[in-house]
C-alpha cells in the first residue's frame, strides 16, 4: 500500500514545498507594509477576523491549499524556463506523467552493450550474418578467430550501426517504466525510478522560490545574504544529475534484462542496419579499433590527393605498430618531399616485415649502383607515375631478344600497368609495343587505344579503396 501512495505523495510534493516557500519570501518582503489586526481595514481585517471564526488549524489548512496552488503556478513557470523540469512534468503518458530525460554517455553505453549482447546472440546462428563478420575480419586483419566472442562483438560494432538502435531505445525508455509496472516490478526497478525522478523534480521546482526567500533575506537583513544563491544553483545541478540517473537506471535494466524493450526483440529476425564498407572502415579508424583500418581510411585519403589527411592517419596507423601504415606514412612523406623522414619508415616497415617494402628491397639490391634507379624506384613506389614508367624502362631494357618472356620483361610489364592506372601515356604505350612485338595485335590495339585516352604521365597509383566507393 505504501508503495502505490509514495508516487502521489511524490507528486504533491514539489508543488507544496514550493508554494511554501512563495509563502515565506512574500512574508519576508512585506511583512513590514502589512498592517497588524488593530491597524488593518476592508477585506484585510476581515481575514483576520476569519482566522479567529475558523480557528488556527482550519487556517493552515487554507494556507496550505493556497501554497499548493503558487507552487502549482511555480512549477509550470519553472518549466518554462528549465528544459529540464519539462522533461520531468510533461505529461505525455496519459494520467501518469511519466517522462524519461537523455542518458549520460554510462546510460548510452549500457545500452550499447545491450544491443551488441542480443547481436552477438544472433550471430552465432545466422550464417550470413556471419559471413559478413568474416569478410570485416579479413580486411581489418584481425589474428583471432570469429568464434572468440570478444572478436565477434567488436566486429559486430565495427559492422552495425549500433547508434540506431542505441536512439531506438532511448526513444523508448518513457514507456518502460509502465511495463515495469505491468511486470510487477514496481517495488524494484520501478520504486528507484520514481524516487530519483521526484527527487529531480522536487529540486529543480523548490530552486527558483528559494532564489526569492534569499532575494527577501537580501533586501531586508543583509546584502549577505545574496551569497546563499548558490544554494538554488546546488540544487539545480543535484535536479540534472537526477533526471540522468533515473534514465541510466532504466538503460541498466534493459541491459540486464529486467525489462522487455521491442526494440531488442526485433533485433533478433529484423534486417540489420548495416554500414557501408566505406563507412565501417571509417567507424573502426575514428574509433581506434584496428590500426589496418587507419591505413584503409588513409589510402582513401591519398588517392583523393588529400596528404595531409593521409599523412595524419598514417602516421596513427604507423604509431601502432602497423606495418601497412609505415609504408603508406613512407609514400606520402617521401612525395611531399620529406624524404629524410619517409625513408627512415620505409626502414620501419622493411624491420615489420611488410611485404611491398621487402619487394622494394629487392629491388633496390638487384639494380645495384644503376645511376638515378634507386631514387626511381623510391618514387614510384611512393605512387609517382613518371617514376613508375622509368622502372618499366629500366627492367624493358634488360630484356633479351632471346628471352622474350624471362622475368624481367614481366616486372616492366607489372610497371607499365601500375604506370598506365596511374595515367601515364607513355607507359600504356610501352605496353602495346610489347604486345605488337609478341604478336598480340589485339592487345596492342586495345593499349593504343587507352594510351590515346591518355593526356600525360598522370597522378599516382595507389590502392583501390576510397571512402566514398569503399
């Protein structure tokens, strides 16, 4: 029984104890210009000759119905002014009043951990969902397997869309304290609920008359007294932390399954929301899940020909230890002409063991000390398209006529098509002269016919992913 009264008493409350005090700062201003009862004329002397008809207990009753309907007056005033007391006072559940303000970021992530708990349930029995899960660990190069659930829930974040359903369910939390109710639950979850809403709101409604009690105080006993606003403001701040632990206790509950949410329930056979490529390897980049992820994000970046942006994540990527990101930092440094530094991560990336930069070595050491090959090859492997050509000539010319097809002539071939992607018109014409040589004149014409396409040696050849094709 005293549970199904404390929500009424709750409720009359605010409005009382604010009224109240109305009362109190109208007595502390102008209780001096009122006149006693000898002295009082009118309407004046007549309540006070009501109060001795009455008697004093039917008086204060009266008071107390007439403080009731100013902190009434004051409330609804309180809420024009604070967002905060029109979230708790808004009635936009029909006859209870219930309203539910924003998490904080531990009622946010409470409810993440919600929907990514009922993912991960579902991925363990949805094959294609999994397939997907399998295609994100394989491009961000994740070493565990799919079956951890650690890995399967952060690439389940990397992967979903999760802030969707995170507002889904905030949007939902003002119908939740009902089901609460409706499970009869009301001696728990509910009860904490309702006191730490009241609470709030019996904070933020007693603030604004108590700056009028201090404003009196002010005026009649001392200026001092003005320093006791901090007083309305302390409660006004204790109102706000209220309003959001009462809606972090009801995120808490969905994630430990004290109430139903039909959002979580229709994660379990709805389409999921779902981003795209592009946008998950952004996700996982900006939020530091996987360091392969900050090399793709700048990838996108360097072939858009944004440096500085590549530059940047690169060098985060490079900073964890992530060999791609040593190489990619190296492409960029060493095109924007800070070579010192660009072949210092070059270096980095060839100790990481990363396969392009052990290839380059190669390279390099099979040359040996050809004048100007070594710098070529350094600029075309940071995506420079001249450079790239002239490492198709380097290897074209050291093709026998005896041995058409040795591996020489394949590497200048891999140049020239690196070059030619890139835009180079000299190099896609290479490669129909090696064609016309072997006899292939239908690959030489297709050749001459994208050299003539072209206008010049080109931009850079660089991977093909890019934020907004993904």
């Amino acid at each position: 029984m005293l549970a199904s009264l404390l929500p009424g008493l709750r409720q009359i409350r605010a409005p009382l104890a604010a009224g109240y005090l109305w009362l109190v700062a109208i007595w502390l201003g102008f209780a001096p210009l009122i006149p006693g009862a000898q002295e009082s004329t009118g309407g004046l002397r007549a309540l006070y000759g009501l109060e001795q008809v009455v008697g004093l207990t039917t008086a204060l009753a009266a008071a107390t119905f007439v403080a009731y309907l100013l902190g009434v007056l004051s409330v609804q005033v309180t809420a024009a002014i604070l967002p905060m007391l029109r979230v708790l006072r808004r009635r936009s559940l029909v006859g209870f009043g219930i309203t539910v303000a924003k998490t904080s970021v531990t009622g946010r992530a409470a409810l993440k951990a919600a929907v990514l708990d009922e993912l991960v349930q579902r991925s363990q029995i949805d094959d294609q969902l999994t397939v997907r899960l399998q295609r994100v660990r394989d491009t961000l190069g994740e070493p565990r397997p799919l079956d951890d659930p650690g890995v399967r829930r952060k690439l389940l974040e990397v992967l979903v869309d999760t802030d969707v359903y995170v507002a889904q369910l905030e949007a939902d939390l003002p119908l939740l304290p009902l089901r609460l109710l409706a499970e009869g639950k009301q001696n728990e979850t509910y009860g904490e609920f309702d006191r730490l809403r009241a609470e709030a709101e019996f904070r933020a409604s007693v603030a604004l008359p108590l700056v009028a009690v201090i404003a009196a105080l002010g005026w009649r006993v001392s200026p001092w007294w003005l320093a006791a606003l901090v007083l309305p403001a302390m409660l006004l701040v204790g109102a706000l932390q209220g309003v959001t632990a009462a809606a972090d206790l009801l995120a808490e509950s969905i994630r430990a399954r004290a109430a139903i949410s039909p959002v979580l329930t229709a994660l379990q056979t709805a389409d999921l929301n779902e981003r795209s490529a592009d946008t998950w390897v952004q996700y996982a980049a900006e939020h530091d899940r996987y360091a392969s992820a900050m090399s793709l994000y700048a990838e996108a970046f360097e072939r858009r020909g944004e440096m500085m942006l590549a530059e940047n994540w690169f060098r985060k990527a490079a900073d964890n230890h992530e060999a791609a990101g040593m190489l990619g930092l190296f492409r960029v440094l060493y095109r924007t002409g800070q070579r010192k530094e660009a072949l210092s991560w070059y270096q980095e990336a060839l100790s990481a063991g990363n396969p392009d930069a052990a290839a380059l070595a190669q390279q390099i050491a099979a040359f040996g000390s050809e004048p100007g090959i070594q710098d070529d090859l350094f600029a075309a492997a940071s995506g420079d398209a001249a450079a790239m050509t002239r490492v198709g000539n380097y290897f074209a010319h050291r093709v026998s006529p005896q041995q058409a097809n040795d591996s020489n002539l394949k590497e200048a071939q891999k140049w020239y098509r690196m070059a030619a992607d890139a835009g180079s018109k000299p190099a896609a014409l290479a490669m129909s002269e090696i064609y016309r040589s072997q006899g292939m004149l239908d690959a030489a014409a297709d050749w001459a016919g994208r050299a003539a396409n072209l206008d010049g040696p080109g931009g850079s050849n660089l991977p093909a992913w890019d934020v907004n094709a993904g």
